[in-house]
C-alpha cells in the first residue's frame, strides 16, 4: 500500500530555521552582509537580501528576542561597516590598540541600538498572528526601518552612514533618488525585503501578486532613470581638483605648513585657464587672516589674470570673539567665505571638551575646537555661477544640500578624508557624495586631502576620480544646470508621509 506523501510548509520551515540559537546566528550573518552592498564592494541586492533575512527572524518572534536579533544584526552591520571608526582613533589619534578597540566597540554598539529598538517596537506593535505576515512585510518593517534610519539621521548631530539607499546608486532603483531621495530609496529597498519574504512565507497567490509586484517596482524605478528632472545651464566648466595627498600625520605641523602653501600654489598654477580650480577641506593649514595680504592676495591677482576662480579650504578665525571656523574661500572674480554649520563631534569640536580633553589623545586633536557658522549664508559665487558649498561629511545630510537649491548650479565638496587611511570610508562616502548629484540633478566637486577626488555629473556618473594616496590633480568639465528635481521640492516630506500613514495602519488593525 502506498504510504501517503506530507510536505512541509514554507511557513513551517522558516520557524524551524529561525527558532533558538539557529535565528541569531541568522540574524548576526544578515548583518554582516550589508556592508557588502555598499562600495567598495557594490553588491547591490545585498541591501534587500539581507534585510529579508532580518524580517524572516523577526518574523515568530517575541519582542525581547527582536531586541537581541535586531542588535546582533546592528553589531554585524556597523562592526563590519564603520569598522574605519578605528583606524582614525589608533592611527591618527594617538590612542592606544585596547583604547581604540573599547571606543569603536561602545560606538558599534551603540548604533546597534537602532535596528534592536526597530525590532522591539515592531514586536510589540504587530504580535505574532497568522494573519499579518502581509501588515508586517509590507507595511509595518519597511515603514518602521526608514524611520530608525531618519532618527538615526539627526540624533546626537546625525550618523546617516550605510542608509540602504546609498547602496543603490548604481541598480535600477537609483531612477528614483531624483523623486524620493535617499530614505526613498532605504524604503523600497526594505519594501522589496519584505515582498521575497511574502513570496516565501505565503500562498501560492500571494507568492505571485508579490513578484508581480517587485518586479513592476524595479522596473519603473529603471525607466525613471531616463528621465532628466533638471536642464544645462551655459556651456560646461574647464574644472580641476587639486589633491595635494599631505599624510594626515605631519599635515598639522609647523615646519610643514609652508610645504603646503607652496605644494598647492605650484598645482594650482599648472591648471591657470581653467574655470574654476578647488582644494580640499583645511588644505591651508594656517588662518586666513595670517596669509590674507600677502600668499592669498598674490593668489588671488594671478587667478584674476588667467581668468580663473578658486575655492580654497582654510580656517577663519574672528578677531574680536577668537571662535574659529572651518570654511571654503571662494577666490578671484569675487570673494566670499561659506563656513561650516554641521560640525562633526570629537572632530570639528569635543563634547564636554572640559571634562574629555587630556583624558585621551584622541580629544586632543588639531583643530578640535570650531564653531558653527550661521544658519543663514549668501551662497558662494565662482565662475559666473553660484555654488552650493559643503565641508566633510555635510554632504552626507541630503536635507541640508538642497538647502541651497535651486539657486546653486553646481555643488562643491571639501574633504578631508586623510582620518580613516585605506579604509571603507573613502569609497563609502564617495558614494554618498554620487547620491547628492542624482538627488538634485546637479554636477559634484569633490577636493579631498589624500582621495577619493572626484567630479561627478548630474546623473550620479563618475566623469573622473583620482586614486588614494598620491598628489593629482583631476581635470575635466562640468555642467552647471538649473531647475529642481522632485526631492529638492519636496525633500523628505513625502517619505515620512509614507511611514507614518503606514505605521497608522498598522496600529489601527491591531
């Protein structure tokens, strides 16, 4: 007699492979593969993969073992992630191997915080019942995601690094960013997550509206790539980007700091014709005041005379306070200061600097002590248009950029990425920096001290970018353009819309 055939559900596999230890184990390797989707690695559906494995473990679970799920995945993703947080506080910081290892560990563990506060909440808003793996998928993780990347965005000065979105730049879903713009981006991203996990935990109906529904999704957001939200402005600019590749260990020294004046004048002058020439973030390491009439005064005669434009990266100081100020000199046919406002903390200044200084090396660095300029400040101009100017990591808040848009033709960027060495963090940010040109249709400058330099056009296409540790100058053009992409409009507004009418849905069926 034929003994009869029992088949396993999907369902009851993924309980078994998420139970015990087996979940965890799960939940630590997902986070560990997201990194692996941002550059340099560029494994794109790593940024959807990973978190469907999260959701799945999350999926049976209870709130406490969300916690802990969500801060082993929070553990793999930033330990593996920002890893390069270590090598700027052991090797330019002055800090012992234990020291260093002890502060990355309390910051990874700290943002791990994020993703095990996503899953509490998420366990306790939507309980375990048969019927909500569609409310849970497709509404509650994706929604609930973008808005633990949003705080995490702007609490304690913001931490956006490895938002999903960022991973996309270059997959069918970068035709969005110019819409929705970076957490758009994270949300489709956790959306489609959540789908593969509906193909794999549902009816056969469901499995095929859900694929239906993914692939609509990708493919839409590709043919968006075709379209060109803003338009040229003039004819493109003959730029260069000087990388004048000083190691971060001697840059602030005194008998080095006439070796950069001269290494810089010599680069620029090479480049005189050019439209518009920029430095790097506090490539002069003295005080404008310092070298104003004399260094600055010649510099600025001889671009005048070529026909150029500068935009140097110094420090101001204010006379009559003392406060200093990290700021981006625009130098020629006009003259003008853009000064940071988004100071990064235990770099442009120490928390508590009282109580922290002389505790640790690392919060005594050169130059720890900036102050924030104004909120409110007229736009660089250089090469008969206006700039939108950015120092460091600012242009790694989408929000704060289109703050000078559509006014600004072009966006400039000043880094110094000298901090994190041969690390993840000059590529990750070069992407990052990619992702402000898709979002407002505007080309990119990008001057760092040691690399990656980069000009980069309106669609978010590397045009050049120079390679790491060594002095180069990047020539090419670059298009100013006018007009204003949906994101610049409308910022982040309608995402947020998204999360909470989502989030509200959520509640009410419960």
């Amino acid at each position: 007699m034929r003994q009869p055939c029992y088949r396993i559900s999907p369902l009851t596999k993924l309980q078994w492979a998420q139970a015990g230890w087996r979940g965890d184990v799960l939940a630590l390797l997902a986070g560990v593969l997201v990194p692996l989707a941002f550059a340099p690695f560029n494994v794109f559906p790593l940024a959807v993969l990973a978190p469907a494995m999260l959701f799945a473990v999350w999926l049976f679970a209870t709130a406490r073992q969300a916690f802990w799920r969500g801060w082993l995945f929070g553990v793999g993703m930033f330990g593996v992630g920002v890893s390069w947080v270590y090598v700027a506080i052991h090797d330019f910081g002055n800090s012992g191997v234990f020291l260093a290892g002890f502060l990355t560990a309390g910051f990874v563990a700290f943002l791990a915080l994020f993703p095990a506060l996503l899953g509490y909440s998420s366990a306790r808003l939507a309980a375990y019942k048969e019927n909500a793996y569609p409310l849970k998928l497709l509404l509650l993780y994706p929604a609930a995601w973008v808005l633990f990347e949003w705080v995490r965005g702007w609490i304690l000065s913001g931490f956006p690094w490895l938002n999903l979105g960022y991973s996309q730049i270059d997959s069918p879903l970068a035709g969005l960013a110019p819409l929705v713009g970076v957490y758009g981006l994270s949300w489709v991203c956790a959306l489609s997550a959540g789908l593969i996990g509906m193909v794999v935990v549902t009816r056969r109906s469901y499995q095929l509206s859900s694929l239906a529904m993914l692939i609509c999704l990708w493919g839409g957001a590709a043919l968006l790539g075709n379209v060109t939200w803003t338009q040229a402005l003039g004819k493109p600019l003959q730029v260069a980007v000087v990388q004048g590749n000083i190691p971060q260990q001697i840059k602030w020294q005194p008998e080095q700091r006439q070796r950069s004046l001269d290494l810089y004048a010599e680069l620029t002058r090479r480049q005189w014709g050019k439209d518009l020439i920029v430095w790097p973030e506090a490539a002069l390491t003295v005080f404008y005041h310092q070298i104003a009439d004399t260094y600055l005064a010649q510099l600025a005669a001889e671009a005048r005379r070529q026909r150029s434009d500068l935009l140097i990266g110094l420090s101001v100081q204010d006379q009559q306070t003392e406060k200093y100020y990290n700021a981006m000199l625009s130098l020629g046919s006009k003259h003008g200061f853009y000064l940071k406002q988004h100071l990064v903390p235990f770099g442009d200044y120490v928390p508590f600097a009282d109580w922290l200084r002389g505790l640790i090396g690392f919060f005594d660095l050169p130059m720890s002590g900036y102050s924030a300029g104004p909120p409110q400040q007229n736009l660089l101009e250089a090469a008969g248009y206006q700039i939108g100017a950015s120092i460091c990591y600012e242009d790694t808040f989408g929000e704060e950029v289109i703050r000078n848009l559509p006014q600004a033709a072009l966006l400039v960027n000043g880094t110094n990425n000298a901090w994190y060495g041969d690390s993840l963090a000059p590529p990750q940010h070069l992407q990052m920096a990619r992702m402000r040109a898709l979002e407002t249709g505007r080309a990119v400058l990008r001057a760092t001290t040691n690399g990656i330099s980069a000009i980069i056009d309106p669609k978010g296409k590397l045009v050049a970018r120079s390679p790491q540790f060594e002095t180069v100058v990047l020539t090419g053009t670059a298009q100013p353009m006018q007009g204003a992409t949906p994101y610049v409009r409308w910022g982040n507004y309608p995402v947020l819309l998204i999360v909470l009418v989502s989030l509200a849905v959520v509640r009410l069926r419960k």
